[in-house]
C-alpha cells in the first residue's frame, strides 16, 4: 500500500470519526495543548522582548538566551521533566514553552528595534510616556514582525505537541505513538497527516490575524 491508501483507508474508516479515540475529540486535545503552550511562551517573550526591543538593550542577552533554548532537545527535555515532575500537563508545557519563547522574544525584540526613530522622537517630544511610545507608536509599526515571531512558534507548537502522547496523554500524537506500538501504519499516516493540516491551517490562520490586525499602509511598507 502506498502512503495515499494508507491515507484513504485511515479517513475512510468511520470509527476515527466518533469517541474519545476519534479525529474531531484529539485535535481538539492537540489544539489546547499548542494554544496553551504559545499562550504561555507569549506572555514570556512579548513583554521582555517589547520593553528590551524599546529601550535598544539587552540584544546580546536575549540572543544568548535564545540560542541556549534552542540548542534544549524537546524530547530529552520531556523526559527529563516527566522524570523529575511525574505524571502530569506541567512535564509536556515546559519543553514546548520553551521551543516557542525564542522566536517570540527575539522577532519582538528586533521588531520594535527596527522602528524608524522620527515618529519616536516625535511622540517624546510631544511628552508621550514611554510605555505610551511603545503601545500606540512602535508596536504598531512592529506589529507584522511580531505576528510573524508568534506564528512561527505557534507552527513550531503544532507540529512538535505531538510529544504529548509519549507521556500518555492525548492529542493527534496519540495516533503516531499507538500506530507505530500496534503496526498499525494507517494510524501513523492519518496521525502524520493532521499534523501537517493542523500546522498550515496554523500558518493561513495567522495569515488572516495580519490582514485583519495590520493597518494597510504598515502591511506595504513591508
């Protein structure tokens, strides 16, 4: 059987389709564990990575932090947590948080870094706080670069959550992990291909989030 007949008879099969096992009840699964995860590495890497990016400090440091999450093995860095911490959600949001901060801090960072001085200037000049300056005069103009840096961690989050699933819990890894103990190689192809699904439906999501968030006149300038 080729990897489409693989394809066809896993989608085919009706009984993928309902229960607690089903297709619709594991991307669910899948989907909470990413949005949790990137939910959580946002509320990290955008306020560092905005307020550093602000003031033109810290890049060496971020960089250095960034390259060192990085270089952290998401699967070793499960297992070690699932050995440390036991059974539970904590063990899988670690590694994930920490493949997603990276991309987060360091595209928020460079995104209000890059801001063209003038209009700065000219909000201080007009006595704009500075936390003003950086919500209502940088981050807008930043705005597509910070959008690209949380959907690169969020298809990062997709693709990689499968994870979840070798410490026994559920989402579209379940299908890949469970396939390949049972032989089953419908399961991993099916599994395989709602992944890859679930990461472009991620990418055309945030597509729409940039078209919908981002003035026109910011979206031609870059």
């Amino acid at each position: 059987m080729t990897v489409l007949d693989f394809a066809r008879a896993f989608f085919g099969d009706s009984a993928h389709w309902h229960g607690e096992d089903g297709i619709p009840h594991r991307v669910v699964q899948h989907l909470l564990y990413s949005a949790e995860a990137l939910a959580i590495a946002a509320a990290i890497g955008l306020p560092v990575g905005l307020v550093t990016g602000h003031h033109r400090r810290g890049g060496n440091t971020l960089a250095l932090v960034a390259t060192a999450a990085r270089a952290l093995p998401t699967f070793g860095l499960l297992v070690l947590m699932f050995t440390w911490l036991g059974f539970g959600l904590v063990p899988v949001m670690i590694p994930l948080v920490a493949l997603a901060v990276p991309p987060v801090l360091v595209t928020a960072y460079e995104a209000v870094r890059s801001v063209d001085p003038p209009p700065v200037d000219a909000a201080r000049g007009m006595g704009m706080s500075e936390t003003r300056i950086l919500l209502q005069v940088e981050l807008p103009v930043a705005l597509p670069l910070v959008l690209s840096g949380l959907r690169t961690a969020a298809v990062q989050v997709v693709s990689t959550a499968t994870i979840a699933a070798y410490v026994s819990f559920g989402g579209l890894g379940r299908y890949i992990i469970d396939g390949l103990a049972q032989k089953d190689y419908e399961k991993v192809v099916g599994g395989a291909t709602l992944v890859v699904g679930l990461a472009l439906a991620t990418l055309a999501g945030f597509w729409a989030a940039a078209r919908i968030a981002v003035s026109p006149g910011v979206r031609r300038s870059h």
